[in-house]
C-alpha cells in the first residue's frame, strides 16, 4: 500500500503536467494523439510480457525494477524538450496518460501486483484488500495532484516550459524511486524452476473461457477511455483556459472525495453482487459523461467529472479483484495482463481518432462517442459474466442453510 502511494503520487503528477507541457513544447492535437498511442503501445507490450513470465519466475522483481524505468522516463522530461526523446521517455515510463484523478492504476507492471495481493489473501477478503489498495492510489494522487502547484497557473511561454516544469518531473523522478525501493522489502517464496523455455510466456489453458470474454468487454471499454481518458487534462486546458494548478486541485479533491467509494466497494458487491454492481457502475459512467462535456464552465464540468469518478472508483477495484479471483491460480497474471491486451491496443488507436476530431471537428465529439462505447461494454459484461459469480459469492451459496419446507 506504501508502494502504491508513492506511485500514484508521481502517475497523477504527470498524467496533470505532461499533456500541458508537451503542448507548450509544440505537441499539436495529432502529434499529442501519437504519443498516447505510443506510451499506450509500450505500456501493452510491458504489461503483456510482465504478466505471462511473472506466472513462471515471481512478481516482486517487477515491482522493483518498472517504477525505475518512470524514474528514467521523469529525468528526461526534466532536461530535454526533443520530442523524438519525450517519444522514447514516454515509451520506456508509460508516462503521463493517465487523467491525473487516481483510479488504481500504477503502470505495466500491475498484473504481477495483482496476482502477488491475491496470493496472499482469502477469497473472502479479496474485494476489500483491492478497495484498500484503491484507496492508497486515491491517497497517492491527491498528493500528487496538489503537487502541481509547483508549476504556476499564469500562461507560460514555451520557451520557458522546461525550467517551469523541471521540479514536477524531478518529484515523479524521486517518488518512482522510492516506490521500487519500497517494493524490495516484499517477501516472495522461490517458484520451482520449469524444465525447459523457463522464460517463454504461457497462453492460459484452464482460463480460456474467461480470457475469451474478457477480450470483448475490454475492448470496449479500452476504445472508449481511449477516446477520452488521455486527453482529460489537455481538454480542460483547451475547452477553459485552466492551467496545471487549477487542474490539480480539481484532481486532489476528486481523490479526497472518492476515498470512501474505493472502500465502500465491497459493501456493495456483498449487496448487489460483484457483476451486477460493476455492471450498473459502468452504465452511470458512460451517461455521466454527456453532462461533462456540455457544461458551460470549468467548476461545473469539475463538479460532473467529480460525481462520475465517485461511481468508478466502485468498480474499479471489484473489477480488478474479479478477473484475478476466476482466472485459475497459476495463471493469474497472465491473465490479467492477456485479457488487458485488446484494451490497451484500443486505447492506443482510439487517441488518433480524437486527435483528429480536436483538430478538425470540435472538443464535443470524442466524448460522446466514448459515452456509447462504454455503455456497449456494460451491457456485454453483464451479458458475459451474470451466471459466472465469484468464488466468495459462490461460496456463501453453497453455505446457506436451506428453510425447511413448511409443514401442516
């Protein structure tokens, strides 16, 4: 949970100044569309190769070395403006995509991190370790949010963007480190060594059917935070005129105010059931969007995006706490990593597509095209996985004493 505070404090700092320093350094609206999808390309590669070979030798080396490579990413962003090296720095750190608002997520290396939580907690208590875990990136990134008062909120000139922003690279550059740091204390037992290719990635066998469906659902909903979740921060500064300052309060108190949705994400699934609330989850976020982007100014479209996040952060960590709960136990990372591939290649190439829009149509239309691709994947999730609960909601099924039958 250390771990992940200090990761999301450096992701949520640069998912606020990247996107608006790579504009003031001569990033178009395309050019900005092609590094996510390069960062994006990277991230998937990382992410797929992490979780397939971390099945065979062990997780904790990765969550070791990775957030070093987003400390490498943040030196360079602090003393170079070449956009063939932000290319290459964005590539090697997965750096700067996020929205800056939290939402769990640390980097490629999180499926070893999942399946190495998930090994060492009971069924039972699954949902609440991945709610706390939530929690500590809500905690991480309101941190990091208030750091980017750092930069100043006035207008920059572009050829002083790189002194301005050169501390908010360097504070990501010192937190990555202590994330990797961080992560040596963990304890992993020895795993047998395999005859032969020790190293070659494994597709998972008994987990198929799951991957299968995972496929479908996620690529959807990569399209659609694809189409919107990158440029977050950048639409803010187009659409309003608002700096990284404004933005990065907007997201601290969004990751102040959400801390109870991350921890309330159990109780939930215990009432409604894990699918059924991920399903209603994902439907509240796509409508959510629609009030979003028609809003007149900055403090009522903060107020909309404040209430959708409020609802994601129930599913996120349900979801997450889902797909490594049914994946058979020796292919939990694997799986986690397989079934975000299709994901992260939609939200590689949907950018390109708002890029384009921003450029040549309006800042309106991404968004709502995100809203439709989200419902579409709330409604196949549903679909796919209403029949197939998880092992806890199973469990308790089976324990459940049986009423006797009335008698006369």
């Amino acid at each position: 949970m250390v771990a992940r505070v200090f990761m999301s404090i450096g992701r949520a700092l640069a998912g606020v100044v990247t996107p608006i320093y790579l504009a003031l350094v001569g990033f178009g609206a395309v050019e900005l569309s092609v590094y996510v999808l390069v960062v994006a390309g990277a991230s998937a590669l990382l992410s797929t190769a992490i979780g397939t070979v971390s099945d065979r030798i062990g997780r904790r080396a990765f969550l070791v070395v990775v957030p070093l490579f987003t400390a490498v990413a943040g030196v360079l962003f602090a003393v170079t403006t070449s956009h063939a090296i932000l290319f290459l720095a964005g590539a090697i750190g997965s750096f700067g995509r996020g929205a800056g608002a939290g939402a769990g997520t640390i980097g490629p290396y999180q499926p070893a991190e999942s399946a190495y939580v998930t090994e060492r907690v009971e069924p039972r208590h699954r949902n609440a370790v991945f709610g706390r875990l939530t929690f500590s990136s809500s905690v991480g990134a309101t941190i990091g949010g208030l750091l980017a008062l750092l930069v100043p909120t006035s207008r920059i000139h572009a050829g002083a963007a790189i002194g301005v922003f050169r501390v908010a690279f360097l504070v990501i550059t010192a937190v990555s480190v202590a994330a990797g740091l961080i992560a040596l204390a963990l304890h992993e037992e020895r795993r047998p060594r395999l005859a032969g290719h020790h190293l070659r990635p494994r597709f998972p066998q008994r987990s198929r059917w799951l991957l299968y469906r995972l496929w479908v659902t996620n690529t959807l909903n990569g399209a659609a935070i694809g189409m919107f979740g990158p440029f977050i921060t950048y639409w803010f500064y187009r659409r309003f005129g608002v700096g990284p300052a404004e933005v990065g309060v907007l997201f601290a108190v969004i990751n102040v105010a959400t801390m109870a949705s991350s921890l309330s994400a159990a109780a939930w699934a215990r009432r409604w059931g894990l699918v059924r609330t991920v399903s209603v989850v994902r439907v509240l976020q796509s409508l959510l969007i629609i009030p979003m982007v028609l809003s007149p100014n900055f403090t009522l479209a903060g107020s909309w995006f404040l209430v959708r996040m409020l609802v994601q952060r129930i599913g996120l960590p349900l979801r997450q706490s889902y797909v490594v709960g049914l994946a058979d136990e020796n292919e939990r990372a694997s799986v986690t990593a397989l079934s975000n591939l299709p994901s992260q290649v939609a939200m590689s190439i949907s950018p390109l597509l708002t890029g384009y829009l921003f450029a040549e149509a309006d800042l309106l239309i991404p968004f709502e095209i995100a809203a439709v691709l989200q419902m579409a994947n709330a409604l196949t999730f549903w679909g796919f996985f209403r029949h197939h609960p998880p092992e806890e909601e199973s469990a308790s099924r089976v324990a459940a004493p049986i009423e006797p039958e009335p008698t006369d």
